[in-house]
C-alpha cells in the first residue's frame, strides 16, 4: 500500500503497489497448498523447470486442492477485517515470493498496469471479478507499448490471472459492487529475460485507451502510480470502452 489519493470525480481510493519495498517475512501458513509451491519456485530457481513448467505446476496444485475451502478462514479474515492477508512471504537480494489474499472493497479498481520480471497466479476466491489482461508485445517508444489483448470478461470463482514476463503481462481488474477476495501468489526474479533492463521498477502504471492501431493492437501509454489511480482509480471497467480498431 502506497497510500491514497482522490480522483478527479472526487472519490479517495487507496493505491496499491509494492514500489520496491522490502517486506517483512513471514511464514504464517504451512500447509500443502504453500509447501508444494515452495518446491516448485525452489525447482525453478535451481534451472530444473521454466517459467512455463511452473506455472502449470502451480495450476496442477491448485486444480488438486478446493482452494476456497482450504483458505476458508483467511476469505473469511479478510472479509470481515477488509484487508489483505499475507500468508508467506520471502526476500532474498534477488528474488522474492509472497503469497496472500487481496481484499477488493466493491468498485475497487486496479488500474492497468505491468510487472517486471513476475510470475504470477490469481484466483478469485469470492466475488467477481472484471479482468482485462495483455500480452506486452513491443516497446514503441519511451513511454509507449504495444499490447495484445488476451482476456476482457467477468471472473468468478476459481478463475484464474497466469502472469509471465511473455506472457499477459498487463491487466486490468475491479470488483463488482460487493467485496471480492483474490488468492494472490508471485514471485520476482526468475526470469532471464526481460522486456525492460534489469533494474526496471515493477509494476507501472498504463492507459490502454490512448490508441489503437489498424490491425487491433493496442498502443498504451505509460503512467505514474498516481496518474494510473487518477485516470481509472474510480471507473468500472465495462464502463470504459478499448479502442478497437484504427480503420481511418
Ligand atoms: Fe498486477
């Protein structure tokens, strides 16, 4: 949490980012669900499986186990407290690895953005939950991407983010008019390549309304933390249109 800030329709929402924080450890939850994914980030930091393995590992568990029942107590926390729970969390010079719950109050937005060098699951838990996700295909210019879209629909439960560096990278999400409760799992540093140099912040900020080309691709415009939360902090995002296609 970054902190707040009021939009231009006058609403305070909150921000959320890591902004390269060192967080504290914690290892709080130590069932199957956490140690079975603790030996496939140790599988994919020893070289043994790529990224791509890994992510259908992590699915694997998941599918093996009723996710919404064996987090029961926690949706519950974090629905009666309207906070996110951190279940594990991990900091080494290089790398880093959290699992938790993420709290969404109804309307809460996450304003488009990207990551860097993250891999990442996300399964709703409670609620639903509006999802646009793209793959970051070019880097056009300082501040301009090229992005595929991948995903624009409603999540319910057990529907699932799967974010890499190659691929849908960008999302977009916000709840419903009631809370929603997301499981949470990434991990940073993983990844030989990268769109950006190393040392690029993680998750910035962008607008996928500002263009469009003739074949549907779409050029966003990068923002900062707050530009992102003042543009879209308040919107619904089936109420904001993608451009579709450039046919002048
Ligand atoms: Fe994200």
């Amino acid at each position: 949490m970054a902190g707040e800030i009021k939009t231009a329709s006058g609403k305070v929402v909150k921000m959320n980012t890591r902004a390269g924080a060192v967080l504290p450890d914690i290892d709080m939850y130590r069932d199957r669900l956490w140690t079975e994914a603790e030996k496939s980030i140790q599988a994919l930091g020893r070289r043994e499986i790529t990224p791509d393995d890994y992510i259908d590992r992590i699915r694997d568990l998941h599918k093996s186990i009723d996710l919404v029942a064996e987090l029961r107590p926690f949706i519950d926390k974090a629905l009666a407290e309207k906070t996110d729970q951190v279940l594990n969390q991990m900091t080494t010079p290089a790398k880093s690895w959290t699992m938790q719950l993420l709290y969404l109050e109804p309307h809460e937005v996450h304003p488009p953005h990207c990551h860097h060098n993250l891999i990442s699951t996300q399964v709703v838990l409670h609620g639903n939950v509006y999802a646009r996700e793209w793959d970051r295909v070019a880097r056009l210019g300082p501040d301009t991407l090229l992005l595929r879209t991948r995903t624009d629909r409603w999540f319910g439960i057990g529907d699932r983010f799967e974010t890499t560096e190659v691929s849908k990278n960008a999302h977009w999400f916000c709840a419903d008019d009631k809370p929603a409760v997301m499981l949470n799992f990434y991990i940073l540093g993983f990844q030989d390549w990268t769109f950006d140099p190393p040392g690029t912040r993680g998750r910035r900020m962008l607008d996928p309304t500002f263009g469009v080309q003739g074949d549907g691709m779409i050029v966003a415009k990068e923002l900062t933390l707050e530009e992102g939360y003042l543009r879209f902090g308040d919107l619904p995002i089936d109420k904001v249109p993608l451009p579709r296609r450039n046919v002048a």
